[in-house]
C-alpha cells in the first residue's frame, strides 16, 4: 500500500526577487491520514533534498482500542519538491495529527543549469516546464552564459557576480590588467582572395564549412613576440565581429603559433569566459 504524500503549503519566507521567487513550503502530513509518530529522521536542518527523497519515518496511531499499532507498516514522508531542508517542524516520539506540519523546505531555485538539468538537485526543468505549461514566473535564476564553448551551461546573476569577484581576485593576485585587443586587422589578416604566387609560409588556409570559400590567414608581423610580452602584464582577450566558428578555429590553429593565453568574444556582443589561445 502507497504512503499518502504529504501535502505541501507556501510559506511566509518567499522573497520576490529578479527570476523565480524563492518560497519555503511546510510539508504537511496528509489531512484525510491516520495521526503517526515520528520515530526517525532522515535528513536533517540544511540537506538538500530531491523529488521523492525520504524525509522521515511515521508509525501510525490506530484508532480502534485493542489494535496492536507495530503491525501496521511504518509511513514514510517524501517531498515532491527538490531545495533545502530549512527547519525540523516536529519531534521525535511526536504525535502528528492529520494537517500537521513536520518539516519546511526552501525550494531550489536552479542557480545552475546545464542542458536544461539542475547542477543543484538534478531536476530536470525541460520536464518541470512542459508539466508548468505557459507560467508565468521563470522556472530557473539562471540567465546568464559563463562559457563560450558551452552555451547550454548557464548561472544565476548571483553566480555570475561571484566569478567576476573572483576573476578580480585572481587579477589583484597576479598584479595583471586585463587589455580588450581586436583579432581582425590588429593580430591577424584574414582574406578570400590567394595569390598562388605568394608564399605560403605562415598562412593558414581553412574553410568554415563544405561549400564555404576558402580563407586565408596570416599573423600580422611580430605578433607572437608582442603577445608573449604583454601577457606578461595583461591577461588578454580578444573580440571579432565574424563568427564564432570562425574565432574557434582562427583560436584553435593560433593554440601552436602562440603561448599567450587569450579569452575572447565574437560578433560583437558576446563574451566569453574560458581561455582561447592564439
């Protein structure tokens, strides 16, 4: 026999705020249930807790006189819901009657997303928003792209400020600035146009993709010397107006050229977060 899920109420606590308003929900032993005893707890002030996770054990109290109540099978009490355990309502040996809270949970707000699941508790919000339908209130806080090469992982903007925190740490630390350089037309020439009776030495020849022309490109003079130098001052970074695929690939032969770590961005409006070498 299925133990009655445990009803669920939104608390006081839940703060709006920019994304999903974060709520505490008292977990509630089911109304129309039999009273039970607390006998063990399974989690504890701070767990985090998914869909279905066992909070804790009940004994049912029977109501008949004379009804040997250790026959009856223990109840255990699960959440539907995945966050962190926020506050033990109740005792052990504690009698909950029908409608009594045991238990309060503050509910995950999904500050990490990867590919739709939560790095937090594992929910995947893909399904949780097909089940929500047309709401109204964002599922996750997490809005923001961290990784270049990664666009499916995203951060709350509370993440993403403690990372720029931290890349400022590690700045002060390292006693760098950070310098912004053009790659099209400063670091490199990129062209459509070959002369077949040019030298091809130091030119890269690629296509972005079957069908697509094929480019040309070469360092500007010196290019290497002066980014060995000034990476020894700047963490450098640079941005391009063309496509990623073609920043990836310019970045993915410059990996032999060059030991100067680069970060970068492409078409003008992103930015990137892990290292490109060129």
């Amino acid at each position: 026999m299925e133990d009655p899920p445990a009803d669920f109420g939104g608390g006081g606590d839940g703060a709006a705020a920019e994304g999903p308003m974060v709520q505490v929900a008292d977990i509630c032993w089911p109304a129309g249930a039999l009273p039970v005893r607390l006998i063990e707890w399974k989690v504890k002030a701070g767990s985090l807790v998914n869909v279905d996770s066992v909070l804790a054990l009940c004994a049912p109290i029977p109501q008949e006189k004379g009804t040997d109540g250790a026959r009856l099978p223990e109840k255990k009490v699960k959440s539907d819901r995945a966050g962190i355990v926020k506050e033990l309502c109740s005792q052990l040996g504690e009698v909950i009657s029908p409608g009594g809270t045991i238990a309060r949970i503050e509910e995950c707000s999904h500050p990490i997303v990867m590919k739709g699941l939560c790095a937090e508790c594992g929910q995947d919000l893909t399904q949780l928003q097909s089940t929500n339908g047309n709401q109204q209130t964002p599922i996750s806080t997490a809005t923001v792209s961290m990784v270049h090469s990664v666009p499916e992982l995203m951060v709350s903007s509370e993440q993403a400020e403690q990372l720029g925190r931290e890349d400022q740490q590690r700045l002060h630390r390292n006693k760098k600035l950070v310098l912004m350089v053009d790659l099209d037309q400063t670091l490199i020439h990129t062209t459509e146009q070959h002369c077949q009776r040019m030298s091809n030495k130091g030119i890269f020849h690629f296509q972005l993709g079957r069908g697509e022309p094929m480019l040309h490109t070469r360092l500007r003079p010196h290019c290497k010397e002066f980014l060995e130098k000034i990476a020894k001052l700047y963490e450098l970074h640079v941005f391009t107006f063309g496509s990623r695929l073609y920043a990836h690939t310019i970045a993915g032969h410059g990996r032999h050229q060059c030991s100067s770590g680069i970060t970068g961005s492409s078409d003008g409006q992103e930015r990137y977060g892990s290292p490109t070498h060129l």
